[in-house]
C-alpha cells in the first residue's frame, strides 16, 4: 500500500499542468475562507477581551447601548448605594458615571477619506481607572481635568489619522487635542477616545451621563443577581448587565462574518470541487492502462482508490497551505488592521487581527473535504473499466 500512495504521489509531479490548476482553484477558495474566520475571530477576540466579570453596565431602562442611553446625575449617585460594591483604597465606592458620545475621523491609507464614527467617551479617571484596571496609558499622558483633551485607544490611533499625539479633533462644539494612548489589553476600548467627563459632556450640551460602570467586590452568581435586582428595582429604575452580558450582543457580527464565510466557502467550495474533478479525471484519463496494470498485479479496487482519492487531497492540501499563507501574507502586509460599526453602538472598533492556528487547521480541513469530493467521482469511474478492456487501451 505504501508503494502505491507513493506512486499516486509521484502523479502530482508528473502531471503539473492539472496539479496546478487543483492547487489555484483550493488555494483561492482556503484563502478567502481563511481570510474572513480570521477577520470575524479577531473581532469576536477584541469584544470577548472587554468583558470583566467583576463590571456591570448600568443604562437606563429601554436602552439598548451606552450611546442612546440616559442616566441622571443622581441615578448616578444612588449607585452607590449597591451591595457588593468594591471600594478603593480610599474608601471610595467604584461607580464611574460616563458619558459615550461619537464624532467623526478618518481611516489611515483611505482614499476616499469615508468617515468612521468612533467612540469618545467621557469619564473622570480618579474612579474610572479603578474601575477600568485593564486601561494603561502607554505614551504620552493622561488628560486633565477641565481642559478639552483626550487620549486614544491604541487601536484607534493605529486606524484612524486623528489617533496620533498632537492631532486635533472636532467634538460636538469644541475642538479637543490628542496627548496620550492607551492600552485596554486589546479590548474594545481601545477603538475609543477618552477625555474628562465633563468636557466631553460639555462639548456635546449633555446634562446627563450615558452609563455608569460599576465594579462589585465578586463575580458569585448571587452577589450580582443582588446587585443587578437593587438597579432594576423601583429605588433606582435603570438596567443593569454584566460587560460579557453587553458585549455578547457586539459579536453578532462576528458571527454574521462567519457564517457569511461559510456561505461563501461553500458556494467557492462547489467550483473547486469541480475543477478538482475536471483536473483529476483529466489525469486519469491518460493513466487507464497504468491503473489497468496495478489492477493486474493484484491490487484491489479499494486499495486503488484509497491511493487515487489520497493523491486528490494531497494536491488539494497543497492548495490550501497556499491559500492560508497567502491570507497570511496579505493580512500581514495591510497591517491587519480593520474596524466595524458595533450592532448597537452604531460606532466602529477596530481591531487587529492574523492568521492564528485554529483559523489554519478549520481551513486545511476544508481543503481536505474538497480533495475528497473532488477525488472520489473522477476515481470511481476509472476503477470501472474492466482489467483488459484498461491494458488495451492505447
């Protein structure tokens, strides 16, 4: 059997121009298919990384997102009245009122110049750190209090043009500079520009905050189903979800890009599947007496075309090693860098995302079930034709 798969192998070598023609139709199809899981996984990643388990997200009943929500300023302040609440080293509850408004910036390499709305979110950083371990200023400095400045996600400055230190943006009525950047350990706030609270609240006439963050002192299933029913009870009236609860709904386009690329896998999946059939019966077609041959020297049908199918997949692997570094290539060389408009938030994260294993391995697998249908119909047919009617054939 080894000296038969060696041989279908050796095919490959021999019959190029139809072991090319399998390798660009795979290759096209894995790469594409590639392409979009590691475009929807790198978004998915960039939300899933937000969530906090110890934060709750605190809207106003009916809202929907952080950007159409309304909280008072003494809403705000009954929040710290909930059981479970952490405090810092002060003493201090971990309430971070916010205020989530959107302008307009410019993607870097864009032609066009189209617009994307971003995230500018206001917050005082004396809590909001507190609440927000993950942020970390990484150049730069952090804004002060009462002057209209803000500092931007690193995901943000490598998007968009206004992301870069002295840059200034229009925000609502004023017009604020950038100082500093930050890390959210790769999540979604760092698609976002963050400035004092009350600027930003000014900038943009709002006399209310859009959220607040709080942090409790345990992720114990009772302790925040506690703190969730004192939000929604009649005391306080606002919505309560956790951060994983609240970005769950942000990965829906995550999942409409994955399933949007099996969709395409498929529909690309049929046409290589077919160009794998053309190209390998085409090779066939010239080797029945050879096959006839093998037969006659006893090897069985099934051996034949477990060897024949082998020798579809091995070039339809090939194919698709190719079309994953070629994803890869590519996505290295656009910087793989990438934003979308969030499903509620009508804002857009951007991200940063690569060809990882997992995206890899589901690819090759693809390219595998190719080679298999691909293989299977055009082996049939030449294992067909009986022993001496093959061995005459010219």
């Amino acid at each position: 059997m080894i000296l038969l798969l060696r041989y279908n192998l050796r095919q490959l070598g021999v019959r190029r121009g139809n072991t090319l023609a399998t390798l660009a139709s795979v290759a096209l199809v894995v790469g594409v298919f590639c392409y979009l899981l590691s475009f929807a996984e790198g978004l998915r990643t960039t939300l899933v990384v937000t969530a906090d388990p110890h934060n709750l997200i605190v809207l106003a009943e009916g809202a929907t997102a952080e950007s159409n929500s309304a909280v008072t300023h003494d809403d705000a302040a009954r929040l710290a009245t909930l059981p479970h609440l952490a405090l810092d080293a002060t003493g201090r509850p971990l309430v971070s009122p916010e205020v989530v408004v959107q302008t307009n910036v410019t993607r870097r390499g864009d032609e066009h110049a189209a617009f994307a709305g971003v995230a500018v979110r206001g917050v005082d950083l004396e809590v909001a750190l507190s609440v927000h371990p993950a942020i970390t200023l990484t150049e730069g400095r952090w804004f002060r209090s009462g002057l209209d400045e803000l500092v931007v996600g690193g995901a943000a400055g490598r998007r968009f043009v206004q992301g870069t230190l002295g840059e200034r943006i229009e925000c609502g009525n004023s017009t604020f500079t950038v100082v500093g950047t930050f890390s959210a350990a790769g999540g979604a706030h760092e698609s976002e520009f963050w400035g004092y609270v009350s600027n930003v609240a000014a900038a943009y006439r709002r006399d209310m905050y859009s959220c607040a963050v709080v942090r409790l002192n345990s992720t114990d299933g009772f302790a925040v189903q506690e703190a969730v029913d004192r939000v929604t009870s009649s005391s306080i009236a606002l919505r309560a979800a956790g951060e994983g609860e609240y970005f769950a709904g942000q990965t829906e386009n995550a999942r409409i890009i994955r399933n949007m690329a099996l969709v395409i896998v498929m529909v690309m999946g049929i046409g290589a599947v077919f160009a794998a059939m053309n190209a390998l019966h085409s090779a066939l077609s010239g080797r029945t007496r050879e096959i006839g041959m093998l037969r006659a020297l006893g090897y069985s049908r099934r051996a034949l075309m477990v060897g024949l199918v082998a020798e579809s997949i091995a070039a339809a692997v090939a194919g698709g090693v190719l079309g994953c570094g070629a994803a890869a290539i590519f996505i290295l060389y656009d910087g793989g860098s990438r934003d979308l408009v969030g499903t509620t938030t009508f804002t857009s994260v951007a991200f940063t995302f690569r060809v990882r294993a997992a995206q890899v391995v589901f690819s090759l697998l693809v390219a595998c079930a190719i080679g298999v249908f691909g293989g299977l119909w055009p082996a049939y047919r030449a294992l067909r034709k009986p022993v001496v009617e093959a061995l005459r054939t010219a």
